[in-house]
C-alpha cells in the first residue's frame, strides 16, 4: 500500500514540474492591418484639386463617363476590389488583375465621389477616395463677326466646353443646303477671307475634343461692307465764339472711326482727333493751341477701319471773326445750345412743358434747400451788345431767386409767381462776356413750382 502511495506522489511531482516549465497552448502573435489611404487611383491619367484638364483632354473624364485605373493588389489574402460612386456600390470586381472600370451613362458638369477599396480576408485592407468633376460641354454662344472688307470677316464667339481643344468652322451660302467645312482652329476666333460681299451666309461652330464634341451653334451673316469717303458738308464757327463746328455725311457702313486733320494757311494737315463710327459732326474748340481770331483754318477727313482707310474728303476753310456776338435763341431745337454751359446741383434742360413763344424753353434743373442750378452762354465781343430775354419765375417769393448775372456781376434778380417778362439790357465789352442764370434756394421751404425758365435770348 504504501508503495502505490509513493508511485502517485511521483506521478503528480513529474506532472508539476512539466506544467511549470511550457504554458498549454503556444499562441503565435498576429496583428491585424488596419486600412490605409495610399494614392491607390491613378490620378496621372485624372487630375486632382479640383484640375481635371489632363482627363478631360486625354478622354479619361468625359461628359457622360469616366475611366477610373488604380494599382493591383499584390496581397496573398486577396477577396475583392469594391468600386463606389457616391457612398454607394457601383461594382464588386474579384479578379485583382483587372484595374479598371468605365463608369457611363453620367451627367455633364457634375461632381461624383468615388471609393476604390481593396477587401482582404482580414477585412478592408486599402481604400482612396477621389471627388471627380465631369466637364460642361456646352455648344458656343455670344457669336459675333466685325465685316473687315467686301472679302473678309472677322467671327468671334465665347467657349462653355470645358474640354474643348478646338473648333470646327463650317458654312454655307444663304439658308438652306449642306454645310462645307472651312477650318479647324485652336482659338475662339475665325477669320473667313473668302466671302462676297452682298451675300448672307449661314455659319456653324462646334467645339470638340479628341474624344467628344458639343452640339453646334450657328448665325447668319450678312455680307454688306461699305468704306467710302465722307462728304464733308459745312465748316462754321459758332455764333460768339472761337469753336468750329465741322459737319459731315457718312456713307458707309464699316468704320470704326473719323480721322479730322486741320490746317492753316502754309501748313500741311495736321490730324487733331479720331472720332467714333455713325458721328457726323464735331466741335473743334482748341482755342489754346489754335483758332486764333483772324487766322483761316481748313479741314478734312476720312473713314478708316482696322483694315482698309479711305480717300481725304474734300476741303472747307473758315476764317475765326472777330464780331458782335448774334444769338437768336428760342430751343427749339429741343437741346440747349452749343456755346452754352449748365451745372450746380442740377443741369438746366429745354422742355415743353412752358414757353413763351413756340415749343420750348429752358428750366432751371430740380433742387432742394441751399443749392443752387446755373445756365451760362459764353461769347466773344469787341463792341456794345443789346441783351434781351423772356423770363418766368414759380418760387417762395422773397427767399429763392432767378438770378441774372454778366461776368459773374448780378445785374437783376426775380422771385415769387412771375408770369412771362422780358429783360433788357446792354454790355459794353471787349473779349468774353459770360452770359449767366442762376436759381438759388434758401435753407428752407418751397412754394410754387419752385423753378425759373427763360426763352427768346436776342443778343446783338
């Protein structure tokens, strides 16, 4: 008995002293790989920060699709490659040789979100994300076109497709019919220089890539160039002073400006200013470096465009005088007149709405407390002058005024409800005299209607 019992004593002693020296079970350590965020889409051939130019121009971002390509797996554990579009599953891909995926049937100039994820047996094992934007492709507009001669135009027009590399010019004569392809260019711009002149045609632009193109916009041009030389009509000097005013017949239909020149007697022709296209008249007032009293001046002109100037026109002088200053000024032309000047707080204007004698007269413009509005006629007078002039006054009598002034010298002045009166007076001068009206309120109220007019100026 007690050699059983020394046996089993031995037996739990081995056993113990095994358990002590190696744990049960040998565990291998293993860490799981958590996903990571490499540039697993090939952005090369794309683009990224908002740029998308290179996939638009290589055909990989298209108005309707897009070519996504990233790198291939290269794990053992290998399950599948998970593609979404805007957080939901486009395509679940288990070969990890193909790489990529035409994602089609999509809307031009919008953002999509794609997710290109690598699925392992432990889990999600590589995921990148990308926010791509496919271009606006839509056809050119604001098409316009500058006639350069009976055989040439100049057609010009605004890009709205992103990916366009250039534009094909097509044309054809009048309205109906097939369209003949003029050119391919690289630009917004055409210049057709095989046109007639007199002739409509139709023309058709679209923009385009290597891989897609916009639908077509088109305009129908008419062909009617005319630069001929201007006819010059009269050269005169303003009543009272030393401006010329130079009047002129246009003709034509393709300047973009008038060349004036101006000489004097032994001299050659100077040009002293363009002016724009559709003006037939201007008002030479270079009193400081010319059109000096006594002296004769001659002048001409001509049309030009950026292409093609015209003949001179025919020549007419005019002598500056020295005289009495005649002005018979009744607006009715329906503008103040050309010597004239208006300012303050307001301008002075011709109306209709009262007169003395026919349609028109000149009102004081609308102010309000402590301004004032004026009227001046500046002349050129060697002698006595007789002025006269018609007046009607609306205003809070005693406090706002129509004030007449000469040479800034008040010589009358009138307020309150003053039906139609004439003024007269006389100047005796030698150089300018400043003719002036001034309506002038006090610091508060208002009565009437509260303005001045004048009409029929005689000065002579």
């Amino acid at each position: 008995m007690k050699q059983h019992i020394f046996i089993l004593a031995a037996l739990v002693g081995i056993i113990l002293v095994t358990c002590t020296d190696k744990s049960p079970i040998d565990v291998e350590t293993h860490e799981l790989r958590l996903p990571e965020n490499p540039a697993l889409i090939n952005r090369s051939v794309l683009g990224s920060d908002g740029d998308f130019m290179v996939g638009y121009t290589n055909g990989n971002i298209r108005s309707d699709r897009i070519f996504l390509n990233w790198q291939a797996s290269s794990s053992p554990n290998f399950l599948a490659y998970k593609i979404f579009r805007d957080n939901s599953v486009l395509k679940t891909i288990a070969d990890s040789s193909v790489t990529s995926l035409v994602d089609s049937s999509l809307s031009h100039n919008t953002f999509y979100l794609y997710k290109v994820a690598i699925l392992v047996k432990e889990g999600t094992s590589l995921v990148d994300t990308l926010t791509i934007k496919t271009p606006q492709i839509l056809p050119p507009n604001e098409i316009d076109f500058t006639i350069l001669s009976d055989t040439c135009i100049h057609i010009f027009w605004t890009n709205r497709m992103e990916s366009a590399t250039e534009y094909e010019i097509s044309r054809r004569q009048g309205f109906v019919g097939d369209f003949d392809t003029l050119a391919t260019v690289p630009d917004t711009f055409f210049v057709d220089n095989t046109v007639q002149n007199n002739e409509t045609y139709t023309y058709r632009i679209v923009a385009k890539n290597d891989f897609e193109e916009s639908r077509s916009a088109q305009t129908n041009i008419s062909v009617n160039y005319r630069l001929v030389t201007p006819i010059l009509t009269s050269v005169i000097q303003l009543p009272g002073v030393r401006s010329i005013e130079i009047n002129w017949n246009d003709d034509s239909n393709a300047e973009n400006n008038f060349g004036i020149f101006r000489k004097t007697q032994g001299q050659n022709f100077v040009q002293i200013v363009t002016v724009p296209f559709n003006t037939t008249t201007y008002v030479d007032n270079d009193t400081i470096n010319s059109l000096i009293i006594g002296e004769t001046y001659t002048y001409r002109l001509n049309a030009f465009n950026a292409s093609d100037t015209t003949d001179f026109s025919d020549s007419l002088s005019v002598t500056i005088s020295d005289f009495a200053a005649n002005i018979n000024e009744g607006f009715e032309s329906g503008a103040l007149p050309a010597n004239s000047v208006t300012g303050g707080n307001a301008n002075w204007f011709v109306t209709s709405d009262n007169s003395y004698e026919g349609n028109y007269s000149a009102r004081s413009g609308a102010i309000t407390n402590n301004e004032s509005t004026y009227l001046q006629i500046n002349l050129n007078v060697t002698q006595m002058i007789n002025i006269s002039f018609y007046y009607h006054v609306s205003s809070e009598s005693g406090y706002d005024f129509l004030r007449f002034f000469i040479n800034g010298n008040v010589v009358d002045s009138w307020s309150g409800e003053v039906g139609w009166q004439i003024y007269q007076t006389n100047f005796n001068a030698d150089g300018i005299v400043t003719l002036e009206w001034q309506y002038i309120k006090d610091s508060s109220q208002s009565s009437g209607q509260d303005a001045a007019w004048i009409d029929n100026i005689v000065v002579q």
